[in-house]
C-alpha cells in the first residue's frame, strides 16, 4: 500500500531524519510529512511510514528506528541511524526512481550506502565525532544540516517546520548529486574499459573525453599504460597516471625540458607545432589538436621509456 503519511519526530532535527525524508520524498511525492510525538502517529499502521522514532525496527510494519535497546547494526557490526535504515529498504527503488540502469543499481547501493549513509549513521550514534574532522568539522553535512535549526529564541510560529522543509531541500540536492556523481562513474568506467581496449600493448590511453579512469585501469591490471590522452573544451590534454589513487607519484613524468613552458617556448623545446602548455611539475601538458597532442604523448612516452633504461 502507498503510504499517505511520512511520520518522524518533531522538535530539533538532525542529517539522519532529513536525509531519510529525501529517499522517501523522492517515493511518495504525494505523502504528507507529519513530525510529531503524538503516540497516535507514532504507532504502526498501513497509511504511514514512521521513521528515527517510534522505538522499534520493523520493515514489515514500515516503523525505522534505531533509538531502541538491541538497536540495529550492520553484519559489519556498525550501528544504523534511520538514514541507512531507509536507504537499505528503499535505496534501490530510489536508485531506479532516478533513472539508474538495473544492471547498476546494486553496486550503486552499496557505494552510496558506503560513502555517504555510513558515515552520517556512525556520527548519529555516537560512534564517529564531528569534532574529528578538525576545523572542518562544522563544514561535514550532519554538522552543515544541523546548522540549518533556528536559533534558540527564533519563537516565530512555523520556524521549526521551515527550518526543517529547507534542511530536505538543501540534503537533496546532495543526495541527487552523489548519486548522479556514482552512475556517471560506472558509465566512465564502461568508456574507459573500451579505450584500454584500444590501446591495445600503447602506452597512451585515449580517452573520448575528460573522465574517472583510474578504477578501469587497476580493474584491467593495464600497468603498461603511460599518459592519457583526452580533448578539452578548446584544446588537447596530456597527463600522467598516478602510481596510487592516494599518491602524487606519477608512473611516469613528461619530459623535463617541457616543465613550466607554454607557448613558442614550448613549441620549440618540443618541437611539436601547436603544443601550448606544460605543468611545471609535470603531470599535464595542453595542445591545440589531437595531431599535436599525440605527437607530445609519443615523445613523453619514447622519454620515459629511455628513463627507465638508464635507471635499471
């Protein structure tokens, strides 16, 4: 049955509850949100779905709290908020409500449920400090959504439920962009497994366009790959490939005698017409055309190729 209520609890909100209504604002754009205490809203019924209050977790009677003695945990041990709750409930028909492929949702699940609900869960309960991420602390989002409370003497009838319609509207545009940010992943993914393809035993990646490639690469064990190469808006670029995601460490560097030129100095020192730029450290260069860009990824290549020999 297609809930007609959205009940959680009234009073001073937090990132759990707020990002719970998002998911399930998204499902049930016509239910009406009800915070209250009220023990007649709060207990189970076919018309309702009643989350981050309550005192129980029950999927089949749609009641999600976390609030409750032998509250819920993950199998990994670490404890639910009502967010997680929902998201686990409800995050695939969101994820299809969004337009995710079928064939994606489920690794999208679990990325999101990973990257962006575990952490607001573990801070609801207590188990990760705000405090932890130092002077960013009140920039995390459960410290940016809790910032949008009224102040203490804010006695303006109906402030508690603006206050709390703006801190859903702020968390989702988020959550959609989190999400979109994911499947945009998983397509580049798909983009660069073909042009790894392509490049066969090369040492340059050419790309259709500027993207995450970095899982494709780890995915395929391509080691061999140098440079990618990808088009910009206006011109050509040429980078390097960190040896770790965490790393600044290139596998390798472009030529040093290209390293902070632009321009007719460039063009000279490398001697490709149309080259326009090079890093001073070294991990990008820009072009005119493709023609250019190709010939600078072969002489960085040929370069580094002749590095590693000298150096073994």
């Amino acid at each position: 049955m297609t809930p007609s209520h959205l009940v959680t609890h009234s009073g001073g909100f937090h990132a759990d509850e707020v990002l719970s209504t998002v998911i399930l604002t998204r499902l049930f754009p016509e239910a009406e949100i009800v915070r209250s205490r009220d023990p007649a809203w709060i207990a189970p019924a076919e018309d309702r779905i009643i989350y981050d209050v309550g005192g129980a977790y029950d999927a089949a009677a749609q009641i999600f709290d976390h609030h409750q003695r032998e509250a819920p945990h993950r199998e990994h041990g670490k404890p639910y908020s009502s967010f997680g709750l929902i998201w686990k409930h409800y995050g695939l028909a969101y994820l299809e409500a969004s337009g995710i492929p079928e064939a994606d949702r489920a690794a999208a699940h679990a990325s999101f449920d990973n990257s962006f609900v575990l952490p607001v869960d573990l801070v609801d309960n207590g188990v990760v400090n705000q405090s932890e991420a130092g002077v960013l602390s009140s920039m995390t989002l459960p410290g940016l959504i809790e910032s949008l409370k009224p102040v203490f003497d804010d006695r303006t009838p109906g402030a508690e439920a603006r206050a709390f319609e703006t801190a859903v509207s702020v968390a989702r545009s988020f959550v959609e962009a989190r999400v979109a940010r994911i499947a945009a992943k998983r397509r580049a993914e798909v983009l660069a497994e073909q042009a790894i393809r392509a490049a066969g035993d090369g040492h340059v990646l050419e790309l259709p366009v500027g993207m995450p490639f970095r899982h494709a690469i780890d995915k395929a064990g391509a080691d061999h790959l140098l440079f990618v190469v990808a088009p910009r808006d206006r011109d050509w670029t040429l980078g390097g490939i960190r040896v770790h995601e965490d790393s600044y460490e290139q596998r390798a560097d472009l030529p040093a005698a290209w390293a902070g030129l632009s321009g007719a100095e460039l063009e000279a020192a490398s001697g490709v017409p149309g080259a326009v730029f090079c890093h001073n450290a070294r991990f990008i260069a820009a072009a005119k055309t493709r023609e250019a860009i190709l010939a600078m990824a072969d002489l960085a290549v040929k370069e580094a190729l002749q590095n590693r020999t000298a150096g073994s």
